[in-house]
C-alpha cells in the first residue's frame, strides 16, 4: 500500500506529478482524497455514522474517523472514490446520491507523518439497518452512529463526551454491541476547523432536507 502511485499536487490544485504514498506521507505532499460521511434519521433524530479503523492500520489504529475514505490513485478520478464506501462498508452506493461539499484542504502533521490532503468531501444520506454494513476487517473494526446534535456540541466545545451505539467485529467475525460514552482523543485527529465545518455542512445539509419534505 506505501507503494501505492497518487497524484501530486500544488497548493491551488494544480497537478505537478505522480509519487509513492509512502514519499507522500514523509514530504507532506499534497494529493487527493474521498471522503464520504454518512448521516441518516432514527426515530426523530438525526445521526452521523462513524468507522471504527481497524486495530491493524499503520495510522490511527483504532479510532473514530469518517465513514468511509480512501486515497485517490493516479489512475482515478473523484468518481472512482465511491469504490471505498463498498470496500470498507460492504453498502452499495450510486455516485449520483452522494451530496458534494466540494474540496477541503486541510493538513495533519502526527509523528513522521505528513498529510496534506486535497480531500473530495461527500454527504450521504444512509438509511441502511446495521445487518447491511459488512465490514473489511483489514481497514475496518466496527461501524457506530452519534446524534447529530451531540456531534456538533462535541466539537464547538460544549459538552466533553458523547454517546456512540453499535458493533465492532471480533478476531473470529462475532459482534459486540458498543454502548459508551467517547471523548476527543477516541477520534482521529482531523484539524479542528475540519470538524466544525463539517458539522456545519451537515446541520446545513439535513434542514435542507427537512425544508423539502
């Protein structure tokens, strides 16, 4: 996977070559991601989806993190992203009925690491029971879900935990139910300013929806 060719680019998002992820990684070069957040109501309420990255990964082992991401390849465009959301989530999803938030540049600097990332940001509007979700146990542990408002209340500073509710998968394929109460630092650390906007963008995306129905 280090091994892996992307494409490199300027700041303005210029294209300026191709390279290993690895040499990405180590000189902060900026490349291409996907990024599909799913969100989706419950009962009334609205709830953002989270994975739970595998205990296997070489960064971030077992954190909360977005939905579903991936690295662009030098031979893809932004519409052979929706490849990771079937790969990582086992969901079948049409590029079509995703929601563009457009592209957000943001940095993380995590040890040797490097990211610098020009990420294709999406919404997605999930209505898939958890029996659906099946999961790479290679990139991913478990699948939960959070109350939107809870969420947003956690990263503008307003409450110091939230409750997360689903399942991650044991080393033989079994379930365990997770009900617990999770804080910051149980999150891979994207760039503050990147979960405030998102959660803008959600609340924004889900009263649109609501103004429509």
């Amino acid at each position: 996977m280090e091994q892996e060719l992307l494409k490199i680019f300027d700041v303005h998002h210029n294209q300026i070559g191709v390279e290993t992820r690895e040499k990405i990684h180590k000189n902060g070069l900026w490349h291409e991601t996907f990024q599909c957040w799913f969100i989706g109501e419950r009962d009334g309420k609205e709830y953002v989806y989270l994975q739970l990255r595998s205990e296997m990964k070489k960064d971030y082992p077992g954190l909360l993190d977005i939905t579903a991401a991936g690295h662009l390849l030098a031979s893809e465009t932004v519409f052979d992203g929706i490849r990771e959301v079937k790969e990582e989530l086992g969901i079948d999803v049409l590029f079509e009925e995703l929601y563009s938030l457009g592209i957000m540049k943001y940095s993380v600097t995590t040890g040797e690491l490097l990211d610098n990332e020009l990420a294709h940001v999406f919404l997605y509007n999930c209505s898939a029971e958890w029996e659906q979700f099946t999961l790479e146990v290679e990139e991913v542990w478990g699948i939960v879900r959070v109350e939107l408002s809870e969420f947003v209340k956690l990263w503008k500073g307003e409450i110091m935990e939230v409750g997360i509710s689903g399942y991650k998968l044991k080393e033989d394929g079994a379930k365990i139910l997770i009900h617990q109460q999770v804080g910051k630092t149980s999150f891979v650390p994207h760039e503050q300013s990147y979960y405030e906007d998102i959660c803008n963008q959600m609340i924004n995306f889900t009263l649109k929806n609501q103004l429509s129905s």
